[in-house]
C-alpha cells in the first residue's frame, strides 16, 4: 500500500512558476503509475498529467508547453513543474498512484495552487 502526501501548493502571480512534489511512503514506487489530477471549484477532477513506470509521459491539452511531470524513483517522488501559471489553473491537485496493472488508486489530500490575475 501507497501513501502519498502533496506538498509545494500556494499563491502565485500569473506567469509564475510552481512545483509540486508527491512523497510515496510504501514500497514499489517505481512500479507506479503517477499523475496529477486537479479539481477547480464548481467542477469535476480531470487529469493534469501522467508518467508511467517507464517514464513516458502524457498531459491535457490545456496544460502541454507549459508543466512537466517528473519522478525520482530513488527518492520515490514525483514532481509536476508548473511555469506560465494562469488563473485557470487555480485549483485543488491531486497525486494518484496505481500499480501498473492493478485498478487500485491511491490518493494524496491535495495541495491548493492559487493563481492571481
């Protein structure tokens, strides 16, 4: 069993950057599939962006140019580097892990990224 804890949320101009970390305590991190969800509010969680255990990588449209996903097995951590924010990105994230191959999915609480106009 995963537990993940998200960490690096807060307030931030349009423009700026932030950088979300996601620390898994368990073990076979690296068997993990990660992403990041987000959820605004007044609206569904939708996924931000994934990596897998190989490390091939997948984002929303909404978000491609601008963030990047990243993991550090050894520090079985994963990381989602957020540059030219914009207000829509104001929202609660998520980590999620799943096991490759399994359906079961662990969540963090969530950070909250807040982006001022």
């Amino acid at each position: 069993q995963v537990q993940l804890v998200e960490s690096g949320g807060g307030l931030v101009q349009a423009g700026g950057s932030l950088r979300l970390s996601c620390a898994a305590s368990g073990s076979g991190f690296s068997l993990y599939v990660m992403a990041w969800y987000r959820q605004a509010p007044g609206k569904e969680r939708e996924l931000v962006a994934r990596i897998t255990a190989g490390g091939s990588t997948s984002y929303a449209d909404s978000v491609k140019g601008r963030f990047t996903i990243s993991r550090d097995n050894a520090k079985s951590t994963g990381y989602l580097s957020m540059n030219s924010l914009k207000p829509e990105d104001t929202a609660v994230y998520y980590c999620n892990g799943r096991l490759t191959g399994s359906v079961m999915d662990y969540w963090g609480k969530g950070t909250l990224v807040t982006v001022s106009s």
